[in-house]
C-alpha cells in the first residue's frame, strides 16, 4: 500500500485507510459534504467527501476501514484528499498493524535504556518504586509500551507516552547535572511517572480517545493516585518523600490554566514542568513541520506554540 507519509499533491489515491474522525459539514453554499480523517501507522490525512450521497460512495462510519479512491491536492499549506469513490473494506484485505501511527524509535531499545535509567537510582525507596512499575507489574508494562502521550496534540502515537517520558526524562537527567540543589533520584522518579495515569485516561489504539475517568478525573491525579497505591505496598515508604513525589506530578503542567492542580513549590516540581514543556513543544513543532509540504514557508499560527511558525531555510 502507498502509506499517508508518501502522498504527494497531485498524486493519485487508491489504497485502504482507518477512518480516524468523520463528520457532516455544511458549504457556504449549503451544500452536505463529509469531513473525514483518514489514518494509517505513518500518519494522518484530511479528506473530503464533496459528493456523499453519490454513486460509488458507500456509507461508513469511524474505525471503519474503508478504500479510498481520490486526489491529493494542498490547502493553506496542507495536503488533503478529495474523495471520488469509498468502499468499506472487508476483514481479510487489511492488516491492522499497517494503520496504527507508531514510534520511529525501537521501543524495546527505549525501554532498555529507561530500565538503565532506573537502575542508577541510589534511594532505595524510590528505586523500589520505579521497579513495582516498570520492571515488576506486567500489564502496567504492556499498556505502558503500547500508549500514546496525547490524544492528537504531541506524540500521539503508539510508544509515544515511552517516547515522551524517556525524553523528559533524559531532560531532567541534564537539570540534575547543571543545578546541584536538585534531588537527582527525586526528580528522574517524578519524570518517570509523571504521565503514567495517560495509561488510564486514553483508551488503546485505534480509539485513542478518552475514557470516562480521562473525562473525570485526568491523568495527572490518576499518575499521583497510582504512585500513592505503589508507594503502600513498599514498607517504611517515606511520607514525606511520597508527599514531595506527589507534587512533582501534580504541578508538572505549571499552571492552573493548563490543569495542573498545583503549582510548582518545590524546585524538582518546577524542573519537571519544564522539561515536560520543552518535549511537548518541541515534538509539536517538528509534526508540523514534518507534516508540512513546504516546511521552509510560513506554516501559519500554532495555538500550543503560540506563535506564527516556520522551518529553518537551508541553503
């Protein structure tokens, strides 16, 4: 198949693709048309139906898989497909693993190196607890590998909450390093778990949505409640080293505004809001502009980024 990171404006489609989102949409004109969100492990597409209701375009709903038949043009700098025929696919012509967005990276390489990570820890309460979670509980593992770090906006991809949390890790590993007053072992341990309850707030690929505790409660306080029921089982656990690993998770979004139900008050807590910053922000600019067909032109304003963006011109 002619995966999504290999199309080209005015290229051809013809392939079999997920149906990540579709939705009914209204021209100025007052026309029906069909916004749609085609999927596959490399990435995401836009696409449009202009002519839902013709010969040649089945009815189908999202996750489904459906082949696609169409032109690739570009809009406001983007590609998008216009959709001439759709026919749902049946099981047997696919292979799911082809539609799952998926780490460039070796996830069992990744994983290596956090287990590494984890074996320089020196307090031994925390060591404990890291192992309880990453060496010792097997379904904690298994999701952990399989997750994504977002619904759509960073890393959202299968090993991308591994990806991400190896990343921000290796970050605060560099603070530890330039600002003796950080608690080294404190700070890895909080950057390890600091996004471990998004193991629970965002169902597993291809729904890659919300669940009902994602909606209700939100990952950070289910990351702080899971180190909490970990740190229980582990005898004479430190209450206040748990009290001060808490913390860090509950404040590593900085602000209120960004839901985080706590400000930094400790100097581990702040560190690890900006290196989880740093990470998100960084990869979203590299998607977008690794997205872009002209990353060297202006890519309009980035909400996240709050910004107007553009890739470096190399000459």
């Amino acid at each position: 198949m002619r995966y999504i990171k290999d199309l080209t404006e005015g290229s051809r489609v013809g392939d079999i693709y997920l149906i990540k989102n579709r939705s009914s949409a209204v021209t100025k004109n007052g026309k029906s048309y069909l916004n749609v969100t085609l999927q596959d492990k490399t990435g995401i597409i836009d696409a449009k139906v202009w002519e839902p209701n013709s010969a040649g375009i089945d009815e189908f709903s999202e996750k489904d898989y459906v082949e696609i038949v169409g032109d690739v043009s570009s809009f406001n700098g983007a590609l998008q497909v216009s959709v001439k025929r759709a026919r749902v696919a049946s099981e047997g012509e696919y292979d799911p693993a082809d539609y799952l967005p998926v780490t460039s990276k070796n996830v069992d390489s990744m994983y290596a190196e956090l287990l590494e990570i984890i074996n320089r820890t020196t307090n031994p309460y925390l060591k404990k607890l890291l192992q309880a979670f990453f060496v010792e509980d097997v379904d904690f593992i298994r999701r952990f590998k399989f997750s994504s770090a977002a619904k759509t906006v960073h890393h959202a991809f299968v090993g991308g909450l591994l990806e991400h949390t190896l990343s921000v890790t290796k970050n605060c590993i560099f603070f530890a390093s330039q600002y003796p007053k950080l608690d080294r072992d404190l700070l890895v341990t909080a950057a390890l778990c600091h996004d471990i309850g998004k193991t629970k707030e965002l169902s597993p690929y291809p729904d890659n949505d919300y669940t009902d505790d994602g909606g209700l409660i939100g990952h950070i306080v289910m990351g702080a409640e899971m180190v909490g029921e970990k740190a229980r089982s582990i005898e004479g656990f430190p209450p206040v080293l748990l009290s001060e690993l808490k913390h860090c998770i509950l404040a590593h979004h900085g602000e209120f505004e960004f839901g985080s139900p706590k400000k930094p008050a400790l100097i581990e807590a702040m560190a690890l809001n900006f290196a989880d910053d740093i990470d998100a922000k960084m990869e979203t600019f590299t998607e977008l502009l690794d997205k872009s067909i002209n990353p060297g032109e202006w890519q309009g304003f980035n909400k996240l980024l709050d910004s107007n963006i553009r890739g470096t011109r190399l000459e």
